[in-house]
C-alpha cells in the first residue's frame, strides 16, 4: 500500500471540504487544524486554488473557536483556514466568537457554552445527533 504524506492528504481534504460547501452539504467546513501558522500558510495559495475552482471562500483563522464540539487540544492554538459560500455564515461564525468571548467576559459563559457548541454544530451542518454525540463522547473540554 502506498503511503500518502500529510500534505497531501490535508490538501485532499480541503479540496472535500470545498466541494462539500459548494454544494450546500455544508454551510462552514474547516480544513485541518496547523500547529503554526507557517504550517497553515504553505496551504493557502492551494486554498486559493480550491476556492476559486469551487466557487466558495477563504477565511484564515488564527484564533480559532473553542466549544465542548471538540476536544480542546484539538483547536487550542492551532490555526486554521475555514471555507465558506455566504458572507452571512462568516459573519454567523465570528458572531458566535464574539458572543463567547463577551460571555467569558460577563462570567455567563457556564450557562451558554451548551448553546453556543450547539450552534457551532449547526453552522457546520452537523445533525442533532451528530452535535449530541460530539458533546457527550468530548472528554477534553475547556
């Protein structure tokens, strides 16, 4: 069997996840989570390429955000790309963000982190299920 390098195999993905997005399984897909941002950026001119061939957008997110979704290692300092098709679902994504952070700010976040994973779910068209099962198979929460 041969072996697939990792390069590769994030960019085959990405190149899934577009699709995907295009055509409206999926409102919000994120690639795979970098440990640097160097590492993230050797993507981007191919997320470019992807986007522009699928017809859908880029977002580069340095400070990703963090819900009992997943596992916190998995996301915490990582950088990432997200791609999209409606401007409206970026901005739902970085409402989402500001909305956590203002809640940790408040101290209410214990009462919407629920809520706001649940969201975060949706925005990338997880099922109920899906969402449910995220959250309680997650044992590396914030």
């Amino acid at each position: 069997m041969r072996t697939i390098d990792a390069f590769s195999y994030k960019l085959g993905a990405a190149d899934c996840f577009c699709e995907m997005v295009r055509a409206g399984v999926k409102r919000l897909a994120l690639a795979h989570p970098c440990n640097t941002k160097e590492e993230r950026d050797q993507y981007l001119p191919y997320f470019e390429k992807l986007c522009g061939e699928y017809g859908v957008k880029l977002y580069v997110e340095d400070v990703p955000l963090l819900t009992d979704l997943f596992p916190l290692s998995m996301n915490r300092g990582k950088f990432n790309a997200i791609f999209y098709q409606e401007e409206a679902v970026l901005q739902e994504y970085l409402g989402l963000k500001a909305e956590k952070e203002q809640a940790l700010k408040e101290g209410t976040y214990g009462q919407k982190r629920r809520d706001i994973a649940w969201r975060y779910g949706k925005l990338l068209s997880y099922t109920d299920e899906g969402i449910r099962r995220l959250l309680e198979q997650n044992q590396e929460k914030e």
